[in-house]
C-alpha cells in the first residue's frame, strides 16, 4: 500500500509538472492567463459648499486638476476582441501583473477542487483547506466589523468607535444604551468555552442564542410557508379577469393545486386502508409527490450543473483564451437547453 501512494504521487507530480511547464510556455508565446488593462484618470474639484456647509464637487478632466483637487485613477480590463498587438505596443495598455496573479491562483485553484474526481489527493486537500479557511477567516472580519464594531461597541462607546473605527455613526449615547451590556456579558460568558474547566458557564448563553433563533425561524417559516401555503390552497377554484371575464389557465392551475392537495393529503392518511377510492387517490398523490420531488432534484442538478458551467468558462475563456471574449458563449445556458431536451 505505501509504494502504491508514494507511485501515485510519482505520478501525480510528473503529471503536474508537465502540465505547469506547459502553461508557463503558453503564457509566454501568447497572452494565456493574462490580464491587460487601460488606465482611466479620474478628477474632482471643489465647486463650493451648500446650505448645511457641506462642500460640492464636481467631474473634471485630469488634466486640468490642481494640488486641491482629488484625483485617482482606476483600470478597465481590455477584451481580447480589441487588444492587438499594435495596441499593446503603443503603450495605452499594460498587463496587469496583480490581475493575472489572481487569475492564474483561480484557475489554479479550480483544477485542484476538479481533480477530485479521479481520486482524493493533496492538491485537492490543500484547496479544500485553503477555501475553508479564507472562508472562515472573511467571514470573522466581516462579522467583526458590520455587526459587533458597530451594533456592539457603537452603542456602548460611540465616541471611541466613530474616532479611531466609523466616523460615520453616531457620537453620542442613545435611548436604552445600557441595554447592550446584556450582549456583552453573553459574548464573555460564550468565550468560557476555551477554558478547560468553564464550559458549563458557556452553555447559558448558546441555549440563550438557539433559543431566539429557533423562535425567530419559527416565526418565518411559519408566515411563509405554512400560512402561504394554506392561502393559496383555498383560493376560487373559478378565476375571473380584471373584466370579469373566465380566465382559464388561472382557473386549471386552482382545480390542479386542489387535486394535487388533497390527493397528497390522503396518501398520509394512514387510518384508512387504500384500497378502492382511497387508494386509487394516493396514488394519485404519489404521482403528483413523485413529479414534485423529481423537479426540485432536477432543479438542484442543473444548479450544480450550472456552476460546473460557468468554471469551464472561466478556464476556457478568461483563462485560457480559448473562447474569444466577442463570442456571446455560455456553457450554462446551453447546458440547461441540453439537459431539458435529455428529460422531455
């Protein structure tokens, strides 16, 4: 088993190797993997202030800009329909060298999740473990600065958050501020799950936590889906127009959802035998059961098949340039064209 792993890696880093020599000697007789961009020059200038003392700016050419003037410039990604060599040699482009190490880390990343598919390997493993903790890691800054910063601190010190962190909110104490002492003692008790002997303390604020949660889901699905779905089981089976014309298809879709309803209703009611009327109508609803759970897996394939989608065109578009930029080409929509025609 050991020299069958360590053949394996043999194998899977000649097999890389000759695939990065060839990239490498792609990249460098053609512009595979590149990212050329145009600067655009950007220009304000101060028009004066208004009615509350706030200054007034204005658009201005950058080549009119003076020292008081705020200027920045931003860089648009040329198609590869416009970038000639002629352009490329005049000067108005020039490559991207951040861009394209973003691209080539995708593509690189991409092809490590793909290769799961011939077998769990490292490259997969250090990609898995890549994305979850850069996940992780946003998520914890993201989490840190648009709700404890300023739903937290914000409201218990104001003055220091808006000083060093937010100018943008408010400097003073509000209404009931004191209130968020409550939050900060749970989140301190929360932190005892570290300690080696202060987890009991801990559980006080996660049963606090999924206890709200779990009432406020509840509360959600409750309005959305049950209380929906019951509206529109007891709508008019006889739709009407605006003018008080018969509407067919609105009136088929309510005998349809009516039948399919009560049919489904009784194929769980179990109380009574099916057989005879009972059980030609659950059998019924195990149709109508059936074609609902077909389309919502179908539903779900082609969503996942729709990403799949969209990464080839990403290696074989942006990448790769083997899917020139002016061809109006989509894997997923064509994918989904071919996967409709495959079920009819």
């Amino acid at each position: 088993m050991k020299k069958e792993n360590q053949s394996n890696g043999l194998i899977w880093a000649v097999v890389f190797a000759i695939g990065a020599i060839m990239l490498i000697w792609s990249m460098s007789t053609s512009r595979t993997g590149q990212v050329w961009v145009t600067p655009v020059e950007h220009a304000f200038t101060e028009t004066g202030v208004d009615e509350d003392g706030n200054a007034q700016w204005a658009s201005i050419d950058a080549a009119d800009a003076t020292v008081g003037d705020i200027e920045w410039t931003t860089y648009s990604v040329v198609p590869d329909s416009q970038l000639t060599p002629e352009l490329m040699e005049s000067g108005t482009v020039s490559l991207s060298w951040s861009r394209t190490i973003g691209l080539w880390l995708a593509a690189i990343f991409t092809l490590f999740i793909l290769s799961f598919l011939v077998g769990d390997n490292p490259a997969y493993k250090f990609a898995e473990a890549m994305v979850v903790g850069t996940s992780a890691g946003y998520v914890m800054v993201i989490g840190l600065w648009d709700v404890f910063v300023p739903n937290l601190l914000g409201k218990l010190m104001p003055g220091l958050v808006q000083s060093f962190a937010l100018p943008g909110i408010e400097g003073s104490h509000q209404e009931f501020w004191w209130l968020y002492f409550i939050p900060a003692i749970l989140i301190v008790m929360l932190l005892f799950q570290l300690m080696p002997s202060g987890g009991w303390i801990s559980r006080w604020p996660i049963a606090f936590f999924i206890g709200i949660t779990a009432g406020y889901r509840m509360i959600g699905y409750v309005e959305a889906d049950l209380v929906a779905q019951i509206k529109a089981g007891i709508e008019p089976l006889v739709a009407f127009n605006g003018d008080g014309g018969f509407a067919l298809w609105p009136t088929v879709n309510a005998f349809l959802l009516t039948i399919a309803t009560l049919a489904a209703m009784v194929y769980f009611f179990f109380s009574i035998e099916h057989k005879g009327l009972v059980g030609k109508t659950a059998r019924v609803g195990i149709w109508f059961l059936m074609i609902t759970f077909g389309a919502s897996f179908g539903y779900t394939v082609m969503g996942r098949i729709a990403l799949l989608a969209a990464r080839l065109e990403f290696l074989f578009g942006k990448w790769l340039h083997f899917i020139p930029s002016h061809i109006d080409f989509s894997f997923a929509a064509h994918l989904d064209w071919i996967i409709l025609l495959q079920l009819m």
